[in-house]
C-alpha cells in the first residue's frame, strides 16, 4: 500500500468537510419535518435535541436568541417543522442543523404568517423600546381585559388587591380564544377609549395552543395595543409564550400572576420603607436638638449671659471714660488751634505796610494813577506826588 505525500488529519478533514456543507447553499435554509426525541432545555438558554422519522435521526441545536422567539413550548415526542443551516459539530465529528426557525406541525402555516407579521411590525419600529411607555408607579384605576370566568382573573385580582388594595379594578370581559376573540378584544379596547381615567391596561389570557392563541398574533390587535392612549401589558399564556401582541405591548408579563406584580407597588414594602424614612427624620430632628440643646447650654453658661449687669456697668465706666477723653481732647484742640491762630496774626501783623508805615515811613504815589514811587529816577522836577503816612495823606 502506497501513501499518498499528502494525508489528513482528523481534525483537517472534519473541518473540510465542514467548509464543503457551508458552501452548499441549498443547504442553508432546509427545512426538516420530524419527531423531537432527547430534548434538553440548556441553562445557558440553547435548545438540544433530535429530529428522528422512521429510519434517520439528525442532531439539532437551537441557539438562544432563536429559543426566545418561539411560540411555543418543544416537548419530546412532539412533531415539528423545522428551519436551518447544515454544519458539522467538529469535535463530535457530526453533521448537525443548527436550528434558525421551528414550529409545531400542523401549525406551518400560522408560524409562517406569524414571522410574516413580525418582520412588518418590526421595520415599522412598534417593537423598538425608545416607543414604549412607563407604567405609573401608583394607578388609581386599572383595566382588565380578559375572560371574566377562569384562574385568570383570579390571579390577576388576588394579586393587585394584595399589594395595592386602594386602586380600582375596571373588568371588561373580553373573549380570549376562539373565531370571536380578535373582533372582541378589538371592541375592549374601543371601550376602554371612552373611560378617561384609566391609567393603564392589562390583555390577559392562559396558556394553550397556537391556534389558541392566534387572536394575539393578529395585526388589528397589535395596532389596537399601539394606538392605546394608556400604557398595555399582555400576560399571555406561559413564559415561554410570545405572541405579536407581547412585541409591541409596553410591557410584556411572563404570566398572569407576574403581571399583577409588576402593575400593582407592594403597599406593604412602601408602608415599611415610609416607617424606615420617618425614623431617619426622627433620629435626625433629635441628633438636631440635642446639638441646639447643648449649644444653648453653653452660652446660658457663659459669665456674659449669667451676669448681664456686670458687663452693662463695665460698658458704662468704658462710655464715660471716653465721653471725658473726648471732651478734654476737644478742649485742647481748641487751645491749640487758638495759639497757633495768634502767632499766624502777629506774623501778618509784622509784614503789614501799615505796621512799617507806623514806624515812620511813608509810601510815595505818583499822580494822577497812584503809581508806588520805588526810586527817584521816576520823578521830575514838576510832577505831582503823593504821600500816604499811617495816619493819613499829604500833597
């Protein structure tokens, strides 16, 4: 036996033969009918099972984000459509389909018009979660569409009125199954239009089939829920359950019961945290006066405050003593100022003409003008004169 230069290993020809089923587009998107046998739900969310018939088997895997849209819940045993793309488990060395789309048999067609209906809705963005609305943290009024027969409305009203008994209940009974369910559920929420003070809506039903249910999956009833003028949440069926209307609701409930819990505060936990909030502004009025308290202590203990009269004849005494201050400074202001007044007047006095005119000088006047005669070159022989003495004038 020859062997070839080249020779696979396993992991080298598993891989090829993978890359060979990828490549192969009729083996993309091939659908399988079968029977569910070694079903397991992971916990990571991934679904693992076979699809058998009478003579073949072939591994499935569902992942997660394709797990959380289905409709329905798998069970072993159960027949199913089934939507994927061929590969190969490398380390197993298995071909497997790796599941994109399932539904139960014998409801192809609804599933089909189901993702239909999804993908309008969704590019028309009534699924995105910027367009939803909040629920009120405290509704006064709620309404209930569903069936006013069965655990339903049980649960749902068992449950509000424990957590929030002060709000009110509006029932408007609304056939949930049936050919009458999407025409009645469509008229609920025309009557629901004319009461004005609801502050938000609950579309509730129990689980079943997805005949069933096909009253959710109904576009008039979606668009119903959109155009509410009040927030909507649907509890349908069980928590593996989605229907188009839990899509464009503002808030989807896994389950009836889990619906009440989230619409409705629990009166007991707000009562209990209102008790913790009043005793943190008690302890906090208290830890207040206490700190006034003992600052008041210790100024009523100040010797100030303990013997006012003290201080008032202390500030008195310190009042006359400045009173006399201020009346002697003035007074020795006043003196100085006067000496200083009378030695200003005697050196005026001294550089006055008429003190040097007193001392027998007289002051030369030239007429007429009355021009001063500083020196005897500006007189002539002839001109008139004048003399001014301290104690008059002569010509």
């Amino acid at each position: 036996m020859s062997i070839p230069p080249f020779v696979f290993t396993v992991r080298q020809l598993t891989r090829y033969i993978r890359v060979l089923l990828e490549r192969d587009r009729g083996l993309q998107a091939v659908w399988v009918r079968g029977e569910i046998s070694d079903f397991t739900r992971h916990s990571s969310g991934h679904l693992y099972f076979t699809l058998k018939d009478e003579t073949s088997r072939l591994r499935c895997a569902m992942f997660r984000n394709e797990a959380e849209g289905l409709v329905f819940r798998p069970e072993e045993g159960m027949m199913v459509l089934a939507c994927g793309r061929i590969t190969i488990y490398e380390p197993m060395g298995q071909y497997q389909l790796v599941v994109e789309e399932l539904a139960a048999e014998g409801a192809g067609a609804l599933f089909l018009a189901f993702e239909a209906l999804k993908k309008k809705l969704a590019a028309e963005g009534l699924f995105d979660e910027a367009r939803k609305r909040p629920l009120p943290h405290y509704p006064n009024r709620i309404a209930i569409l569903t069936s006013p027969d069965g655990a339903v409305i049980h649960d749902l009203v068992t449950v509000i009125r424990r957590r929030w008994p002060q709000t009110n209940l509006l029932v408007i009974p609304t056939p949930v199954q049936g050919a009458a369910a999407a025409p009645g559920i469509l008229h609920s929420f025309q009557l629901l239009a004319d009461w004005k003070e609801v502050d938000l809506a609950i579309l509730a039903r129990g689980g079943g089939s997805p005949e069933e249910m096909a009253a959710f999956n109904s576009e008039a009833v979606a668009r119903a829920i959109v155009k509410c003028a009040v927030p909507v949440v649907t509890a349908i069926g069980h928590e593996v359950d989605f229907t188009i209307a839990d899509f464009v609701a503002d808030l989807r409930a896994p389950t009836p019961s889990a619906a009440g819990e989230l619409v409705a505060p629990d009166r007991a936990q707000i009562q209990s945290h209102l008790s913790h909030l009043n005793g943190r502004m008690a302890a906090g009025l208290r830890r207040r006066l206490e700190t006034a308290g003992s600052g008041l202590s210790l100024l009523l203990a100040r010797r100030p405050l303990r013997y006012p009269e003290e201080i008032i004849s202390l500030r008195a005494q310190r009042l006359d003593e400045a009173a006399v201050g201020l009346r002697e400074g003035l007074v020795g202001m006043v003196q100085t100022s006067l000496q200083r007044l009378d030695k200003a007047q005697a050196r005026l006095e001294a550089l006055s003409p008429l003190s040097v005119l007193k001392r027998g000088y007289a002051v030369v006047r030239k007429l007429p003008g009355e021009k001063i005669v500083r020196s005897v070159k500006e007189i002539a022989n002839g001109d008139r004169t004048r003399l001014d003495f301290a104690d008059g004038r002569a010509l």
